[in-house]
C-alpha cells in the first residue's frame, strides 16, 4: 500500500513572532514538522511495520526550505518526500488542490494522512478538502486507527474524553489527533538514513491548479496583545479565599 | 439586498446549548434574514428560545437516528438547507461536532471557511480568528458564493433581539444524503450532568505541574463542583498521566475561553496560554512569583494552591 503523508512546515511553538508588512511573519525563525502531523507519520510508520510492501511518502507544499521538514518526516520513517515547492503562501482551497494533484501525479494512495490541523494557521480543514476533491471519506482528530480487511475503524475524539467510532472504506483521508500515539523520536542513525533518501521537487505552477472562486485571505496580523494588569491577592490562605470568592461574585459575576 | 443567513443550532439532549446565543448574536447583520437549522429536536420546542434572539425561520429537518450521528449525512442536509434557501452564509460552533462538520459542508461545497472565529463583517466578508498558536489575530478576507464560519464558542456576548419565527419543514431528497464510505459504529452520549464541557464552561480551574499529583486533581475537581466549574490541566499534567489528554488545554489541547480562567501550578508558557488567552479573567496561583502567568493575568496569589483550593472549597460550603 501506498501511504501519503500530508506534512506542513510550520513556525515553532515556541518562537516569537514578528509581522511585517501588515500581514505576513517574519520568516527569520525556526520552523519544523507540524506537530500533528508527527503523529501521522508516526501511525504510517506502525501501519508499514504490519504491511511490509508499503511505502510513505511525505507531501509538503512550502517553500524550498520546507525540505528540512520533509527530512524529518524521512528521519521518522518516511521512505521518500515530494515537495511542492512555491513561495507563495497559500490558503486551504489552493493548498488541498496542489496536494491532491502531486499525490495523483505520483502514485495510488491506499490511505492519506494529515495532521487534525496546522499550528500557524490553524485552519482544520485541509483534510476534508482533500477528501472532497478525491472523492474518498475523511475523519479527523482520529486517536484509534485499525486497518483491516478494506476498511478503517477509527476513533474520533470529541470533548470530555468521549469518541466517536466510525467505519471509512479504503482509501481514506486520516487527521491525526493527539492521541493517535507517541511520535517516535528519530534517532541519530535515523536522521543520517534520512539524508540519503529521495525528494523530488516539483514546482507549484507546474501543477496547473485552477484558480477557485472562493478563497481566505489574510488582509492583516495584529499581535495579540496582553491588556492584563496583574493585581495580587495577598493574606494567608483562608483571606485570600475570601477575596477569590468575593471577585468571582462581584467583578466576575460567575457565582 | 437581503441575504439569507444559516445558522447551525448545536443541541444537548433536546436543549439548546447556551453558546449558541452568542453565535446568533454574531451573525445578526444587517438586511439579513436569520435561517436556524434545527437538526436534532422538533422546532417548536426551541422556538421561543430562538425567537429571543432574532431568528425569523427555523429550518425543521427530520432525520432517523442513524443520519442524525453521521457527519457526512448531517453536512448534506445543510448543503440541502443551503440551496433550498439561498443561503449566502453559515454559522456553526467550533465545538468538537462543529470541526467534524463545518470543513465537511465548506469542502463538499468548494466554499471559504474559517474556523475559531470572534468576529465576522459581512458587509466587507471579513473574519477575525487567531493564529501562530493564539499568538496573532488574523483578519480574513474570504469571497465565494457561501461562506462558512466556525464561531468559537463563549467568545460573543450574546444580546438578545426579540423577533417572531415561522417554522419550515424541509422535505429532503434521501439520494442527495449518502454518505459513500463512511459509517457510524458507535457514538458515545457525553454524560453533561457529570463532565462540565471544557470549551463551553463558563468557569476553569486547572492544575498543572504544581498540583504534584493526580490525587491533588480531585481537590481542584471538587472546587470545580462546588463553583460549576470545568477542570483544566496543563501538558505536564497530561504527559504524567495524572489527568486524560481531553482536559488538555493548549496549542495541543482545547481552546477555551472561559469568563474565569483559575491556573493553579501553572507556569503560563507560550504554548499553555495559546489555548486560554482569550479568557475573560484569568486568575493565577502559583509559589512563584516569577512565574510568566503571574505578570500575564488580572490577579495572582503567590502561595501554594494545595492551601488556597481547600480553602475555597470551605467557603464556597459555607456560602
Ligand atoms: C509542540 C508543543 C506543544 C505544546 N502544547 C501544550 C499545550 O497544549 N498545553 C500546555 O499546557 N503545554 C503545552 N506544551 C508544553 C509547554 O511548553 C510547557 O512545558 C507546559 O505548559 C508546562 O506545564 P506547567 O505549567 O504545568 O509546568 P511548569 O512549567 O513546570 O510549571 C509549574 C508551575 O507550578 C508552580 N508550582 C509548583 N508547586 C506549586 C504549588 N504547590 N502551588 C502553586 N504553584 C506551584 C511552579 O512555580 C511553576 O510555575 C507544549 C510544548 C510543545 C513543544
Ligand atoms: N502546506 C501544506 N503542506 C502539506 N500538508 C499541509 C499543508 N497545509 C496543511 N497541511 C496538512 O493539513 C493538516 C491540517 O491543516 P489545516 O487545515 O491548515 O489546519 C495539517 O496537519 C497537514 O497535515
């Protein structure tokens, strides 16, 4: 089986951001493998461990820097990477279409995953419109996964630690949640295996996607600012209670 | 011209959730015609309570209970409330059931959507919603014959506008409503009455590193009892296995937007904040007084949250 990997090059975490020119980042900072989809390959990779005559291929449309995610993805267990280089940035509509197009181009996925969404834009959806555009079934924020017999079971998360099961016939569309597994940290072996493996390169242009008449564009970023102004609350224990109490009723109205 | 605008009701065991008046409070706009689309009850049961704020037509549409728990099934029907309507713009809550739902309509559809939004201008079609986990607010230009928006729950205030609503009844067509591989095995029930939902509580104590143990959680969960409260946990607390992932809140967890955010033991990092900023009062206690949350909050107490919960438990008792 064919597996494909959607994987996104995005900011880290834990980086500070600066915009420029009202509305884009400034891209001076360190970017990796979207955390979900860590997750992702993570499960592809357990998926390839009881069907051996698989293969993973990891997709990013980014930049061309977006190759050292690839390379992580590969460091993960990742058999080979394509990347849709542009240097623009694209929205969801645009971003689904250039990934469907290069995994069609490339081979016969058996089974897509994607990550339940990316940290930077945040936008949930990337998976169901891959879906739509391949005509297959989707389900996102899956933390159970069992392939068997043409099919998919799946448990997708809901709140309060409830799931969802639902049965998706093969291939399908995988968003990864948390849950899913443990990301299997790559070893120093595993990152200079990676090195070795292939990426092909092919241009965004070259792909011939048609420009839709809807479309999210991002007009401006603001920092969200902080406007807290942090008062203390001293005494000892029973007085400061007494204050809390008297806040959540009086100022916060909530009791 | 007048623009029909739809909006997605979410219900809990045949009761309207409380975050969809301010969902509808957002969508009001002007020269716009308010479509809720009722999916899980009989109309005239909520009518009154929509009525309350605005609605004019409620979209009545007969499922069995199979259809009603499949996403897919659920995302046609809208598709179906859509066009039989000339509906220009959705809104739905961005609750669990509304990620599984809300991209499903957008991508069968080919139309924009933006998910965790605040605010939505649809005069200039102009959403706000954060991004670079919760570090920047993006203001989105989004065009297409439908809109989708996915409103973050708690996030508008809502405001009532008295209106009276007619009920429709949408015949629809079963072969538009198949869902092509995909099944429902099993949903589960969430249990309301026991388990306050995370992201729509109006009040979240949460406990993180600070909290040393899982035990301590049962003190933080008591508190949260007596308060009405949800417990939250930091990812310290998840990773150690004293609480389940789903009480995460983070740029990994839930996004919540409480009226008051209590962090007990909680250093307040980057990636923990990504999920609470938007909190009306944050609270914080924590031993010290360098800790980040401490200079990001509207009040601290510098102390040991393991004296200060029990203290509070004893005096909400004795309210
Ligand atoms: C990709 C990525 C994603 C992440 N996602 C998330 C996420 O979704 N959510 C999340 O929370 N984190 C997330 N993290 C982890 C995050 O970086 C922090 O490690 C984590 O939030 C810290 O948790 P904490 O505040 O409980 O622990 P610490 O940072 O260790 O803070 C514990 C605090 O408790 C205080 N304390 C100790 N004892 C007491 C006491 N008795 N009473 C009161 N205070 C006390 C200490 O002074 C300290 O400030 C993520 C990290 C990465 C890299
Ligand atoms: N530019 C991209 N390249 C590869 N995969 C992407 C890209 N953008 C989004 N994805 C995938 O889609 C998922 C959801 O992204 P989003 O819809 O932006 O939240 C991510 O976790 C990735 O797996």
């Amino acid at each position: 089986m064919q597996i494909y990997i959607c994987v996104k090059h995005v900011p880290d975490s834990a980086a500070n951001i600066t915009i420029v020119e009202k509305n884009r980042i400034d891209e001076n900072l360190t970017f990796l493998l979207n955390p979900y989809d860590e997750h992702a390959v993570t499960e592809a990779v357990r998926i390839k461990d009881n069907l051996p005559d698989s293969e993973i291929v990891a997709v990013c449309l980014g930049k061309d820097d977006a190759e050292k995610t690839l390379r992580s993805a590969m460091a993960m267990g990742a058999d080979r990477g394509l990347l849709i280089a542009s240097d623009k940035n694209h929205d969801s509509i645009e971003t689904a279409q250039a990934l469907k197009a290069a995994i069609e181009q490339d081979g016969n996925p058996g089974l897509i995953f994607t990550g339940k969404e990316s940290i930077d834009a945040e936008g949930m959806q990337t998976m169901f419109r891959i879906g739509a555009l391949l005509d297959l079934p989707v389900a996102t924020n899956v933390v159970n996964l069992d392939i068997e017999a043409g099919r998919a079971v799946v448990d997708c998360a809901l709140s309060g630690g409830t799931a969802n099961t639902y049965e998706l016939s093969l291939p399908c569309v995988i968003g990864a949640g948390r849950g899913l597994n443990t990301p299997r940290y790559p070893t120093f072996p595993d990152v200079v295996k990676s090195k070795k493996k292939p990426v092909k390169k092919i241009a965004f242009y070259d792909l011939k996607i048609e420009p839709s008449k809807a479309g999210m564009k991002i007009v401006e970023l603001e920092p969200l600012l902080q406007k807290r102004e942090p008062k203390e609350i001293k005494g000892d224990a029973g007085e400061v209670a007494k204050k809390i109490l008297r806040i959540l009723k009086d100022e916060a109205r909530v009791i | 011209m007048m623009k029909n605008i739809g909006i997605i009701i979410e219900l809990d065991n045949g009761k309207i959730k409380e975050t969809n008046f301010g969902m509808i409070t957002l969508a009001r706009a002007k020269d716009t015609e308010l479509f809720a689309v009722v999916m899980d009850a009989d109309a005239a049961s909520v009518k009154e309570d929509l009525e309350l704020f605005g609605i004019t037509k409620i979209v009545e549409v007969c499922l069995s209970k199979d259809q009603q728990a499949n996403p897919v099934v659920r995302a046609k029907v809208i598709i179906n409330v859509i066009k039989a309507y000339n509906i220009c713009a959705v809104f739905g809550l961005s609750t669990a059931t509304g990620k599984d739902l809300l991209p499903r309509i957008a991508a069968f559809l080919e139309a924009s959507l933006v998910m965790d939004c605040y605010a939505v201008d649809l005069e200039q079609n102009l959403v706000k919603t954060s991004q670079y986990s919760g570090k920047t607010i993006a203001t989105i230009k989004v065009t297409g014959d439908v809109l989708v928006f996915g409103v973050r729950p708690n996030a508008v205030e809502p405001v009532k506008a008295q209106a009276s609503a007619r009920i429709v009844k949408l015949k629809l067509d079963e072969s538009n409503l198949v869902a092509k591989g995909f099944r429902v095995i099993k949903t589960s029930e969430v249990d309301e009455s026991t388990n306050i939902n995370l992201v729509e509580a109006d009040v979240i104590i949460a406990g993180g590193r600070g909290m040393k143990n899982g035990d301590n959680f049962t003190i933080l969960s008591k508190c949260a009892e007596k308060l009405n409260a949800a417990v939250g946990a930091s990812r310290v607390a998840v990773d150690a296995g004293w609480v389940p992932y789903s009480m995460q809140v983070g740029q990994t967890g839930e996004k919540v937007s409480p009226m008051v955010y209590i962090a007990c033991g909680i250093s307040g990092s980057v990636q923990h904040f990504a999920g609470m900023k938007t909190s009306g009062m944050v609270i914080a206690i924590n031993t010290d007084g360098n800790a980040s949350i401490m200079s990001n909050c509207d009040y601290y107490v510098k102390a040991d949250a393991l004296e200060i919960i029990p203290e509070l438990i004893k005096h909400l008792e004795n309210d």
